[in-house]
C-alpha cells in the first residue's frame, strides 16, 4: 500500500512541476528511494521464506508443455489453420502431447515434427 501511496505522490509532484524547475524533487526523491527499499526488502524475504528450498520438477513441466495447445500454434502456418485446430482438439480430448497426435496423422515428418515443436526455439 506504502508503494502505492508514493507511486501516486510521484505522479502528482512530477505534474506540478515547470520547466524542469519542479519544487517537489525532494519529495519525488524521497518517494521514489522508500519505494524501493521497501519493494527490495519485501523481494528478499519473498526469497528466503517462499522460493528458498523449493525444487523444480522439470519432468512434469516439460510434459505440460509438451500437452500444451499454444505450442501447435507453430504448425499453422506449415499445415494450414484446420489440420492445426484439429491436432489441438485431439490432443486434448485425449490428453496426449501435441508431438503425437502431428505425427500420427502423418502431415508432417519426425524431423519437421522435432524442428516445429522445439520449445527451446521457440523461447
């Protein structure tokens, strides 16, 4: 709330300033400094009582990635907008990856399949 507060009080103070003769530096100044001493001490404890410990588990979210429909998005443009809304629902309905359902319908090949859906290419 206190960074709120001094995010509204930096946007009054620059208003009323003229010609780069703003009395209210100071108070922008000081607004600004607070913010981020608050904002940084509220980071570090976010680190050290929420994040700290915590293990990613890189199995599962790779195959959530993998069943997610935002990924085929690649393949419109090489199968057409159809065949790719079609793929999406499949894979859904039947709770596959999208890399499986494509390859089984033959569209494209298991190395065009690899090149469209390459996640880290696509980051």
């Amino acid at each position: 709330a206190r960074v709120l507060g001094n995010d509204t009080t930096i946007t009054v103070s620059c208003s009323l300033g003229e010609f780069e003769l703003n009395t209210m530096l100071p108070v922008i100044g000081h607004s600004l400094l607070e913010s981020i001493n608050i904002l940084s001490h509220a980071m570090r404890l976010l680190a050290d009582k929420a994040l700290s410990g915590m293990v990613v588990n890189s199995d599962h979210a790779r195959e959530l990635l993998e069943k997610n429909p935002i990924i085929a998005t690649t393949l419109a443009p090489v199968i057409g907008y159809e065949n790719t809304a079609l793929i999406i629902k499949k894979a859904l309905a039947e709770n596959r990856k999208i890399r499986e359902v494509v390859l089984e319908t033959g569209l494209l090949s298991e190395k065009e399949v690899d090149f469209y859906l390459d996640i880290r290419r696509m980051a």
